[in-house]
C-alpha cells in the first residue's frame, strides 16, 4: 500500500512498499536522505547520500507491495554470475511495478514534476556487462536506464536515487507502470527494495475559447449597463 509521508501545498510524495532492506533487516538512517523526492526536473538524476549492505536471500512478505522485495533475474537466463541469479527465490522478469498517484493530483490541477525514487539493489551491469533496461509507461527512458546501468551494488547494497519524469510520459490516469529487465545472458539478478513518487502540481489551464467566451460576456454586459445607463439619464 502507498503511504504519504511528506506533503506541501499542491505536491507531496507516497512510499511505496517497506523501508526494511528487503526484508532483512532495518536502515540505521534515513535510506532517502540526500535524494531530493520532489520537484526534479525531467532527466535529473540525484543520489542518497549513503547505500546499505544486507544479508540474502529473501523473498517477499505477505503485504508487501507487488514487485518489491522480490529477486529478479532476466526474462532470458542463460548465465550466473552472482548469488541472486543462482538463488531459489528468484523470479525471471521482466519485474513490472504500478504506482497509482492519482491521490497526489488534486481536482483541476495537472502534474507540472514527477519525481521517482527507486531503492535499487544489487544492480551490477558495471561489473558484469548485462545491460538493463527500464521503461515508464512502456517507453524505454533511456536515462533511467543509463543510470541502472552505471551501478555497481556487488555486497549486496541497496543504494536509494530518484529521477525526474517528463510529465509528458505519464498516462494522465495517475497510473505509472514501471519495468525493468535484463538483456545479456540474464544471469544478473537485482531487486528494488521500495519506490516513492513526489508530485508537483499546477492548475490546469483553460481552454481558450472559454476565456474568450467569459470576456465576451463581460463585454455584453457592460454595453447593457452602459445602454440601461443611457436611457435612465
């Protein structure tokens, strides 16, 4: 479940999922902190200021929110490199996770940032050359996957960051489906401990017929009372 966990006027940002390192265990600090959660502009990237070492394997929790806490490989696996690929908790992808922020978009506003954290673990492409890909809305966007790939979590290490989304990219259903697989021989495996969403908003514009329409009849009816005016002097 999606909970709020900071909020300002007209933007707030939703946890998705447990801050509990995949289950293993608790964060001694704040896992965000040093990641900005709202406000990024579209393709900015920022990183929290520390990244977490834990135990494995795990497997999901009752609870817990679909696609976390949860070891992915490949849709294709055909190698191993590294204990997640080999564990028996692992899942072929692609992993697919759906954020409903419709909450964080007010009536008569539009989404002007879109802010999303991710909790990435284990990500290891630096290390061994299985790219990653990742895709909003089922778009590749190709910083975020640029990003996934410049990671090298061998520990394993959970390391938090958040990235700007063009708000052209959402739906406008205040659903985001987020995906990600593994190219290469598959035998990489990576998790995503939790997931935050940080909205801005502002008011949706109006149409411009209907502005032009309400000058008109302040137009109206100032003649009217100009020509009411007129015939009582």
């Amino acid at each position: 479940m999606a909970v709020s966990f900071g909020s300002a006027a007209h933007a707030s940002v939703l946890l998705y999922g447990t801050e509990d390192l995949l289950g293993t265990g608790t964060y001694p600090t704040d896992p965000t902190a040093g990641a900005t959660l709202q406000g990024l502009a579209p393709d900015a990237v920022t990183f929290a200021s520390q990244s977490f070492g834990h135990n494995f394997p795990f497997s999901p929790s009752p609870g817990d929110y679909p696609g976390t806490d949860q070891i992915y490989v490949g849709s294709i696996q055909t190698g191993a490199h590294d204990g997640y690929s080999g564990a028996a908790q692992r899942i072929n992808g692609p992993q697919v996770i759906t954020l409903d922020y419709s909450s964080l978009v007010p009536v008569g506003q539009q989404v002007s940032t879109f802010t999303l954290g991710i909790a990435s673990d284990d990500f290891q492409a630096a290390v061994f050359g299985n790219p990653f890909i990742a895709s909003i809305n089922g778009t590749v966007d190709p910083v975020l996957t640029a990003t996934l790939n410049s990671l090298n979590e061998s520990g394993p290490i959970t390391q938090f960051l958040t990235i700007g989304i063009n708000p052209t990219a959402l739906s406008g259903t205040g659903i985001l489906t987020l995906t990600i697989d593994e190219a290469g021989d598959g035998g990489d495996g990576w998790a995503i401990d939790f997931l935050t969403a940080g909205v801005t908003t502002t008011p949706v514009p109006e149409p411009a017929g209907a502005s032009l329409l309400a000058l008109g009849a302040l137009a109206l009816g100032a003649l009217r009372f100009k020509s009411s005016a007129s015939r009582r002097g």
